[in-house]
C-alpha cells in the first residue's frame, strides 16, 4: 500500500498589501466622521435660525401647549366627576 502524502499549502501575508487596506479603511472612517459632523452642525444652524425668527420662542409656545393640555385634562376629569351618567351613555 503506498502511503498519501499532504502538500502543506502555505499562506503568504502580503502585509503591504493589508497596511494599505488597513489605512485606506481608516482615512475613510475619519472623512465619514468629518462628514456627519459638519452635517451635524449645518443642521443645527439652520434650526438656530429657524427658531430666531419665530414669534414666540418655542419655550413660550410649549408652555401654552402645556397650559391647554392641563386645563383640557381638568375638564374632563370634572365632567367626570359632576355628570357620571351622562359620561357612561358616551362610552357606549
């Protein structure tokens, strides 16, 4: 019986070749990031100016928002207590 001999394959790092990729993948992970961030801060100036020329700054505006929300809430909550009948027929 003849014995079956392996050829032992080996594998060859072309480590220029990899350095490069390697560095390629970097520079172009540093140009994305420079990216978002100048998008980033393009948005927020356009929302700075878009907020300067409202009329009511947007704290006012959520205040009354608020302020309706809360009143709407009271309402309800005191035609529930003061016409319980009324409030069940309008379940149905």
């Amino acid at each position: 019986m003849k014995r079956c001999q392996q050829d032992t394959a080996t594998i060859q790092l072309n480590s220029r070749l990899l350095t490069s990729g390697v560095v390629l993948a970097g520079l172009g992970c540093a140009m994305g990031l420079i990216g978002v961030a100048l998008t980033a801060t393009a948005a927020a100036d356009i929302a700075r100016q878009w907020i300067n020329q409202q009329e009511v700054p947007p704290t006012e505006l959520a205040r009354q928002q608020f302020a309706k929300a809360k009143a709407a809430t009271a309402a309800g909550a005191d035609t529930w207590r003061h016409h319980p009948a009324t409030a069940a027929a309008h379940r149905h």
